[in-house]
C-alpha cells in the first residue's frame, strides 16, 4: 500500500509504514527476515529496519533511499556509511553494538548489526526517553563508567569521537548492558567542526560547532561533560549545583570537561577517567 501525506511519500513494508520522499523499491531489505520496526526521521541519509529471520533479530542500516528528513546528496550518504564499517570494525567493543555484515544492495549501501532490546536516551523517543530518565542513580553510573571506558579504548585506538551525543546510547534492561549505537562519524583522520551537525548541538563541544577548527581528544572530553549532565539531570539548562544528584567532587570533575575554554578542561579522556574516578 502507497499514498502520498503532505510533501512525503507514505509506503509500507510489511505492514510497517514509512516516510519517503519519493517511491523506492525496499524488496531487497527481505534479505535480512521481516520488518517489524523503521526508523524514518534521520537526518543522516539512512533509513533503518528492524528485522528478523531464523528467530534471530538484526538492525539494518540503509543508504541509498530518498529519505524524508535528509537534504544532502544521496551519494554522500552512501560513501559515509561505507567508510564506516572500518571503524565498527576497528572499535569492536562490549558496549559497542555488534557488526555483522555490510554489502552494496538495493542501489545503495547496507549495513547490519544485531538487534539491541533496549532503551533509547534521545528524546526523540518519548516513551524510552522517559523510561531512560526513570533508570535508578547507581544504573546511570555505570551507564556513565561504560561510556568512559569505550571512549578511552577510541582514545587508545587513536580515533577521535565525532557526532556522539545521546541519540547514541541505548540501555538494555533485560541484560544491564550499556549499547553505544552509532559511531559512523568517529575517525583516524583529522575531523573539522560544522555548524550543520547531524545528531543533537547540546553535547557537541565547541569546537564541532565551528566551522573547520578542529576536532580531537580534548574536545572529546568535553562530549563527556556533557553527556555526564545529560545522564545526571536531564537536557536542562540549569547546570547548577542545587540540580546535581552526585558529589560535589564529581560536579567539578563534569564542570571542567564541559568547559567552553578547551584549556580548562581535562586534557585527555584518561585524565578525565582517573579524575572521575577519584571522585567517586
């Protein structure tokens, strides 16, 4: 069934509906099992499925289809999501979710990971977000600690974290399992700041919110500020002692990280690990 709603292109697939901005054949995506879940409203140039087959579930990340939020070029989409199967590759981790496979299918390009039954810190999705919020202090803690512990290894590993903001952290309540989703835009190479960033400003250091100055570890320790305030009190703008939940010790260490002035914070994700950590 297809129909058109105001300037999009409404079509399903198996039963599930989504948003394009024009018709596209997604026949190919039966390779992977049955739909039962899409994600629609990305602004990156990827639609996303739920699928499964055997009774095993996957997440499949596809470039290549007009979608309804995305701007840019199509092609650009394509290449980005292929340069990021290296770095799923290279970044393999506990926290991390898990890569299965990548291919050139259905005109564009296709990657597939395991399905994580979790819950989502974007409020993007109302009910997990709420749910997210709802997590007992001490579950939040470890969420925080696994999130420094795989930055440290991206640190290690040379890489340098780039659009991670809390779209990207998911948390699975049957196993107590911390999911890092996407890091597609993390790299080796030099990164530079845009003022067109796909994900969410808030967390993003100054530096990314700067046309081609440059991104590095330092501004990565600012992502962890801020991504600790997020965890600790919400997205408010009130980063005030009174709305802190921790000590006044770790309030400190999560000030300096999400300072403006890249001098004044921790200088590596190590030290701002080891500081934390003391302060705990």
């Amino acid at each position: 069934m297809k129909w058109y709603l105001r300037d999009f292109y409404i079509q399903y697939i198996d039963g599930v509906p989504l948003k394009l901005k024009k018709p596209f054949d997604l026949e190919f995506v039966h390779r992977y099992g049955a739909v039962f879940k899409v994600f629609d409203g990305q602004d990156s140039g990827n639609l996303c499925f739920g699928v499964e087959k055997d009774g095993r579930r996957y997440f499949v990340k596809f470039a290549g289809a007009p979608t309804a939020e995305y701007t840019g070029d199509i092609t650009g989409a394509i290449e980005r999501l292929k340069a990021a199967v290296p770095v799923y590759q290279d970044l393999t981790h506990p926290s991390l979710i898990r890569f299965v496979d990548a291919e050139k299918i259905g005109g564009g390009f296709a990657v597939v990971f395991d399905w994580v039954e979790g819950i989502c810190a974007h409020p993007m999705y109302p009910a997990d977000y709420q749910k997210f919020n709802c997590l007992p202090l001490e579950t939040r803690l470890k969420i925080f600690e696994d999130i420094l512990d795989f930055h440290s290894f991206v640190a290690e590993w040379g890489y340098t974290a780039v659009d991670f903001y809390d779209g990207s952290i998911m948390y699975d309540t049957a196993n107590d399992k911390t999911v890092i989703c996407d890091i597609d835009f993390y790299t080796k190479s030099n990164a530079y700041g845009s003022k067109f960033l796909w994900g969410h400003m808030q967390s993003a250091s100054p530096e990314e919110r700067a046309d081609g100055v440059l991104i590095d570890e330092i501004s990565n320790v600012y992502n962890m500020g801020e991504t600790a305030f997020t965890l600790f009190i919400g997205r408010k703008s009130d980063r005030s002692r009174e709305t802190w939940p921790l000590s006044d010790a770790q309030f400190n260490v999560a000030k300096r990280a999400a300072r403006d002035d890249r001098s004044e914070r921790q200088q590596s994700i190590r030290q701002l690990v080891e500081e934390w950590r003391a302060a705990g």
